[in-house]
C-alpha cells in the first residue's frame, strides 16, 4: 500500500492547494468531524467547496475515499508536508483525531506567518536592488558613453580613479545577474538537501 501511494505522488502537481487553503481545510475538517461527519463525508464535502487546483486530484480522492483511504492519506495527496502527514497518520494509529487536528494547523500557521515576515523583510532591499540595477543599465546605455564620447573628442586624459569606476559601473549589473542566478542555484540545492534531512535538523534550521 505504501508503494502505491509513492507512485501515486509522483504524478501530482507540486502546488495543489495554497498554505492558506491547507490551514482552513484542516480548521473545518476538524469542525466536520466534531460534529458527527464521517471522514469520508468531511472530505467529500470539502472538495466541493476548497480551490484544488487539479480536477484530477478530486477525482482520485474520491476514489481512495470509497475504499477506505485515511485521513493522512488523503493529505499526503493534497501535498501536506511529510511532518503534518506523519503526525496525523500517528493520531490515526494511537490517538484521537480531532485533538490532533488543531496541533496541525498551528503549525502550518507558524510556518506560514514565518514566511510572510521573511518575504516582507525581503521586499525592500530587493526593491532597492532591483531599482539601483536598472538605473546602472540606464547609465551604461545612455550618460557614459555620452562622457566617453566627449572626453575622447576633448583629448582629456582619463585618470585611473575614473577608469576604475567606469569599469565597476560596466559590469555591475552582469555581475549582479551573475550573483542571482548563483544564488538561485545554491537555495534550490539547499531546499534539495533540507527536504531529506531528520526532522530533529529541519527544527534547528527553522528556529535559527
């Protein structure tokens, strides 16, 4: 059964529910079944009224659920992270689900409120960066030439200093770009490795 399942995950999209959506079904699934819903009832409801991305998702969901798939089955196809999977799968086995439920969507909001604050920090200076690259693409198009143009004209003598900061103001902007896509490299290389490591190890990089 586990095998089934992996292959099964391999043929679903990366993002089939946003985080926030994630929270609100767990919210409302906890609600559903407190209230004396089924699993399969809760979740055949849910579909109808949560944004999935993929009609074909909703379709195999509703397949598993009429032979009897689980809760942390049902999450592990709509992509939850493997902690939240493993932690409902837990209270499935050995404890009561609802009580679980809320534990799920705290951390799910804690990780998603870590985010916001981390794109909001990381808005202004790649604005400011963003804006500073430009006007460097605007200056090297435009005004140095036109300096470098009438200098060569006036046979004026440029002095080291100017021919240092004419060459920075040159290939700055390649090198930013350069910088960029060496970055972008290194955090889909360290997203690779972190989505493998221990959950011990995953807990210490989040909290520093």
């Amino acid at each position: 059964m586990k095998h089934q399942w992996n292959v099964i995950s391999k043929f679903i999209p990366c993002v089939i529910l946003s985080e926030k959506d994630k929270i609100t079904l767990l919210s409302k699934l906890k609600d559903l079944l407190e209230h004396g819903f089924t699993l399969s009832d809760s979740f055949n409801f849910l579909l109808q009224h949560t944004n999935i991305k993929s009609l074909n998702i909703k379709a195999l969901i509703k397949e598993e659920l009429q032979h009897g798939a689980d809760c942390s089955q049902v999450l592990k196809l709509l992509r939850y992270p493997q902690t939240i999977v493993m932690l409902i799968y837990f209270a499935e086995m050995f404890g009561d689900l609802t009580v679980t439920l809320p534990h799920a969507q705290e951390y799910l909001m804690k990780n998603y409120k870590t985010k916001k604050r981390l794109l909001k920090t990381l808005q202004y200076p790649l604005l400011l960066l963003s804006i500073f690259t430009i006007m460097l693409i605007v200056l090297n198009h435009t005004i140095i030439p036109e300096f470098q143009n009438l200098y060569h004209s006036m046979g004026v003598e440029i002095s080291l200093t100017q021919r240092y900061l004419s060459f920075i103001i040159l290939n700055l902007p390649s090198f930013l770009f350069y910088l960029l896509i060496v970055a972008l490299i290194f955090i889909i290389l360290f997203y690779l490795v972190y989505v493998k490591l221990p959950i011990n190890h995953k807990l210490k990089i989040m909290l520093s």
